[in-house]
C-alpha cells in the first residue's frame, strides 16, 4: 500500500536518483568529446552512492523513525486513499450496508420461510451431472460439461431451472474415420440439452424434467416455465473442443431423429467458408494438413467448412486480449435454440492506489469491471458484444477504438436480457476484497481486527471447502417482491459465527445492485459450517446417515442455503443418496435448521413443519398451498433410548468440566423431548 514513506521518502529519491541519472548521461557525452574519464566516473559514483543513501538508507529511517512511532497519524491519509481507490477499483462504491436485525427467537412466519425456500435450488450440479449423463448422454459420443442455475417465466411467475447442454465428445466416437469426425451430421453436433426444476424432485427423489430425450421433447406442463422448448436443437458451436466440420446444405438426418431438408446457411448452421473453388479447398487442406478435403467425393461446391467451434476462441478471435473471461459461458434457451452467454471482463493493473486481487490464476488486477456481455449462437456462430457497464472508461476507450464492434445493452433480444446474471467470479472478487476494506475507519483498517473471510461448507464429501456463491429466487428483508440474487456469507477469520451476507441482484431493472447486510457480532449467529455440525451431532439424522452407510450407500450433502425470514435467519440443506459411487443420486431428504435446531424429512414442507413444532411447541398445522402435510408417526419405543443416551453424553460432559458440551446435550435433549410431546405417536 502507498503510505507516508513513499510520499515523503521514496518519491524523493526518485527524483533525485533521476537527476544523478541525467548527470551520469552528461558526463559521458563529456566524455565523449574531451576523452576524459574522471566527470563520468565521479557521477558514476554519485549515483551508486546516491541510490544507497537516498535510496535505500533514507526511506528506511523515515520509516523507522517518522512513521512507526506515531504509524496510525502518519498514515491514516493513505489508508484512506487507499480504501477509497480500492472500493472505485473493484466497483463497490455504490455498495449499500444494511443491519440486519437478527433475533434469536422470534416468531416465525413459517409459511414465509416455506415461500423463501420455493426458490432456491435443491440440486448440487455434481448430482444432477451424474444424472443427466446416465440419463440422457444416450450416446458414448454426446456429453454434458455442466450445469447452470437460471429462470425462466411460467404461468405464475418465475421458475428457477436447471439448463446443460449435450454436445459432442469427439472421443467417443467408435469408429473415428474422416468422415465420421468431419462430415456426419450426428457426430459434428450436439443435440440439444436437458432442463428440469431446480427447486423440485420427483417422488423418486430424481430431477423433475421439462426437456428431455433425444431430440429433446418438452413436458408441458402448469409447472413448466414458458420458452424452454428446444425446436432448433442442433448445436454447432458450443464450450468443448471441436475439430473442424463440413456441413452440407441438404442434411443427411443421423440417429437422433433430426429430419432432413435444404437448409440455410447462417440460419439453420453457421455460415462458414463455402467450398466452391478448388483454390479454398487447397489452402484449407494446407492450413489444415488434411488432403481429404480435396479427395473426398462428399464435399461439394454448396459445403461449408466450419471451424474455431468453442466458444471461447470464437470470442478471443475478435475481442483479442482486451477482455478477460474468468468463468465458464452458459446456455440459454432463446427462440427454440441455444444461445450462450460469456461474461467479458475490463482490467489494468495499472490503476493507482487500489490493491493487487487475483481475476483468475496468475493474473492480479487493480481494477475491474464486469462490463460487456457476449451471445454466441449455438447453432450459427453468431458473436455480438453488449455493453453492460457503459460509464467503464476502459471499454469507452476500446469502443473508440473498435467502432461497431460493442453495442448497447438495448439491441439485446428481450428474451436474451431476462437470463443475464450477475457473475460468480465478480462476487467472488468482490468478496475478498471485502475481507479487509468492509472496515471503513482508518484505525479499524490499521489494526485489521475485523478481518473477515468465507465460511467452509461439507458439499460432495466429508471435506470443508469455501463457501461457494449460489443463485436463488427469494427476497431480501425490506423487500416487497422476489429477486433473482447471487449470496455469499462472511465469517470473521478463524472464526466460524455468521458476521455478514452479501447479495448482487439479477434483475434486467436492478442488475448489479449490491447490499451488504452487517450481522450482529454479539449474537453470534451461527454460521454454515457451524449448522452442518449441528445437522452431524443430531442422534437422529446422525444415525439415519450411519444407518445408509453401514449398507454400502454414498450419503453427502448439497449446498448450504441461507436466507432470511423476518428477523431470524433459516438455513436449508439437501440430502442425497446413492446405492455406490458412480450410481445416480437420489435426493432423499431436507434438512432444515434455525441454527439451533435441526429437522430431517423426506420432503422440505415436511421439515419445515417439523422445524416448527420442535421450535414452537403450540405451533399450528401448516397449510401449504397443496393443502397440510401429514409428519410421520413418532416412535415412542425408540426415542427413550435417544434420550438417554443424550442424558449420558450431558453427565458424561458434566463429569469433565466440559459445560459447553453439557448445555449443548441438554438443548437437544430438550428439543428431542419437545418434538415427542408436540407430535403424535404411535
């Protein structure tokens, strides 16, 4: 950071080093001319001397003897700079902090909690990855590279999905001729993707699927979002690496189904290089080092040669490298196809007084702005470049440059502004840099007492990770209506009790918008990986989890959700299930908590109900808008035991001093005991 010894020390000695400098020049042009060696020697000198002392030695006793005595008065104006160019660098000037108001116990509005929960996503991508591959890949030669979270308009508002795309993979191809990997319509394109309900499953614990099959048929449905029908599915140009491709005007149909026809080039394929010259079909074959291309009877004048097929070099091929693209593009269904979008990126590491944050590996900035998005059509290769961030002096200066290259965000189709989303790697960013500069005071910055960091989260595997930023459909306190929200969560470091919640919204009208909301330290709310050892330490789910093991099946847990509910915060957590590692997960219960209390059912409405009678034991019946849910029955032969064992774990705690195990047995004891008078038995 730039402080009191630069300014008042450093820059000095620049200046006077660069005066040395400029005296060492003269004297050996003196030199030159009178052919004498002492002026160039003695200013030689000078400037080894001078680049020790002014250099060197002088800052150090500024430092030593100006600033570490009173370091907190002499840099406090830096620090200041510092936080204030940093927070313009990384686009959190506009931040809005709001307190939360947490308390503990308040009363619930359990049916709110239930709407809060509707939006966000059950499915981790690994499980629906696992799924979809065994599911629909159908073919060794087709393959799913991800998955993305994203929502589309239904009849009663939005619906939160789950879109992947299938596309070719080259080496599952069994019999990889020429023609096979360059000509033949099913082996040089994808076949349309998968969307199901990112926030349902079917009775079976599987995703509840709105497009599925090869080709991809649409479920219609009351609960399936409008304009996710696949009736363009071909996808040409896509995330994986592809070899080149000669698309023929009439198609010749391949074993997806897909009917044959004349088609148009760059409307039903990209327009590519038409081969209609012997000369093309040389320089390809020589560029390409392929001769088939001047041999094959299958190429004719109306073919087009296609290639740079990914998308990430189709874009590179004209942005060039003033644009930085730190995450994955992803698909959106637009007019019956697939259309991808890629989040383009300014930087510099050039801009003054802001601090060194890493985009992506090995690359630090000091300055970014998250301000072009980019469509790239899966079926013609069409790249256009939006201008979201159009105050971005970087982009302004590369418009200039590149007139008629970026456009405004209003020639975007409609269809295509509903989907932008606010990026990962952009909050993420944001959220380091918000580890330290969420201080605001000179002297709470200096003394870096309340440093924050990401909590660590159980997903996939029994290991902590971060905390990974997720996408959700639900609504912030003091909010009237549902936002489509990124979320990331903040814990002091080597701490793990929640001290803040960072929202970025999506929506087309609020996009970008970034709330901080501050948790209270003294309440020390528990934080995720604080739940997750609640939901671990519980008897009952403790015991269904060793139970499913002890059988030979794979049990892991999805992401953490966190969202408010009036004053109090609730978190959500999946559970999946499969018989052996590479089978396909099912998705077997929901465990809901208060960060006190844990339940675990088969249903979330069910663990919402039961969460409720556990914390409230007069809490009602809830009606959901499917009508009541029936828990079921208490066995009253097997809680006794739970309970004493939960006695024993108390004295045992007791007998060794350990008074925080103690209360800790005795609070579960007490909700064991609470859920067993409140709910019927048998």
């Amino acid at each position: 950071m730039f402080g009191f010894t630069d300014a008042g020390a450093r820059m000095l000695a620049y200046n006077v080093l660069t005066l040395l400098a400029l005296a060492v020049s003269a004297a050996a042009l003196w030199t030159a001319f009178k052919n004498r060696l002492v002026p160039l020697m003695v200013t030689f000198g000078l400037l080894i001397t001078g680049g020790l002392a002014v250099g060197q030695v002088y800052p150090s006793f500024v430092q030593r003897f100006r600033v570490e005595p009173n370091e907190l008065e002499r840099e406090s104006e830096y620090i200041l700079e510092n936080m204030r160019f940093t927070k313009m660098g990384f686009d959190l000037t506009d931040l809005e902090r709001r307190e939360f108001d947490y308390e503990r116990t308040p009363n619930v509005d359990w049916l709110a909690a239930a709407a809060q929960f509707e939006g966000l996503p059950i499915w981790s991508p690994q499980a629906l990855l696992t799924t979809y591959r065994q599911l629909e890949a159908r073919y060794p030669y087709y393959e799913f590279s991800g998955v993305t979270v994203d929502r589309y308009e239904g009849l009663d508002g939005l619906v939160p999905v789950t879109v992947a795309v299938r596309e070719v993979l080259p080496r599952g191809i069994q019999d990889q001729n020429w023609q096979n990997l360059h000509l033949r319509d099913e082996y040089i394109r994808g076949m349309g993707g998968v969307v199901s309900a990112a926030t349902a499953r079917t009775p079976e614990g599987r995703p509840s699927m709105f497009v599925s099959g090869i080709p991809p048929e649409f479920s219609a449905s009351d609960d399936a979002p409008l304009g996710v029908n696949l009736t363009r599915p071909e996808v040409y140009i896509g995330i994986r690496p592809q070899q080149y491709a000669i698309v023929n005007s009439v198609a010749t149909g391949d074993a997806a189904g897909v009917e044959g026809g004349e088609q148009q080039p760059g409307v039903d394929f990209p327009e590519g290089i038409q081969l209609d010259s012997p000369l093309r079909r040389l320089a390809l074959a020589w560029r390409f080092r392929d001769w088939n291309l001047l041999i094959s009877g299958e190429v004719n004048r109306s073919s087009r040669f296609v290639f740079r097929r990914d998308v990430l070099d189709r874009v590179t091929r004209l942005s060039g490298q003033l644009l930085r693209f730190p995450e994955a593009p992803y698909p959106v269904i637009h007019e019956g196809r697939i259309v991808w979008i890629l989040e383009g990126f300014t930087w510099t590491s050039s801009f003054p007084l802001s601090t060194l944050q890493d985009l992506e590996a090995g690359r630090a900035v000091r300055y970014v702005r998250n301000s072009v998005k980019i469509t790239i059509d899966g079926v013609t290769g069409e790249v256009n470049f939006y201008i979201v961030d159009d105050v971005d002096p970087l982009l302004q200066a590369y418009a200039e440059g590149l007139p008629g290259l970026f456009r405004p965000l209003s020639d975007m189709p409609g269809g295509l502004r509903d989907h932008i989303r606010y990026p990962r790697s952009m909050l993420s960013l944001q959220a380091r840099v918000l580890y330290q500069y969420h201080q605001e005071t000179s002297p709470l910055f200096h003394g870096q007492q309340d440093v924050w960091t990401l909590p660590q989260e159980l997903a996939q595997g029994t290991t902590p990770v971060p905390y990974q930023p997720e996408y959700g459909l639900y609504r912030l306190p003091g909010e009237e209506e549902s936002d489509f929200l990124l979320t990331s969560v903040f814990v002091p470091r080597g701490r793990q009790n929640l001290t803040a919640i960072l929202t970025a919204s999506s929506d087309p009208d609020r996009y970008g918008e970034l709330v901080l909301f501050d948790v209270p330290v003294e309440d020390q709310v528990p934080g995720p990986r604080q739940v997750e050892a609640l939901i671990e330490q519980d008897p009952v789910i403790s015991q269904q989890f060793s139970l499913w093991r002890t059988g030979g099946s794979q049990v892991w847990t999805g992401h953490l959700h966190l969202v408010p509910v009036g004053r109090t915060l609730l978190y959500m957590e999946p559970v999946f299930l499969a018989a052996e590692e590479d089978a396909i997960p099912d998705l077997t219960r929901f465990v809901v908590s208060d960060g006190y209390r844990v339940a675990m059912e088969e249903t979330l409405q069910e663990s919402i109900q039961a969460l409720a009678r556990i914390a409230d034991a007069s809490a009602p019946d809830l009606i959901f808008a499917d009508g009541p849910v029936d828990l079921p029955s208490l066995d009253t032969d097997q809680w006794p035991a739970e309970a004493l064992a939960l006695l024993e774990v108390a004295d045992g705690a007791l007998r060794t001093g350990d008074f925080q195990g103690f209360g800790d047995a005795l609070d579960e004891l007490r909700a064991l005991l609470e859920r067993l008078s409140t709910g019927p038995t048998n």
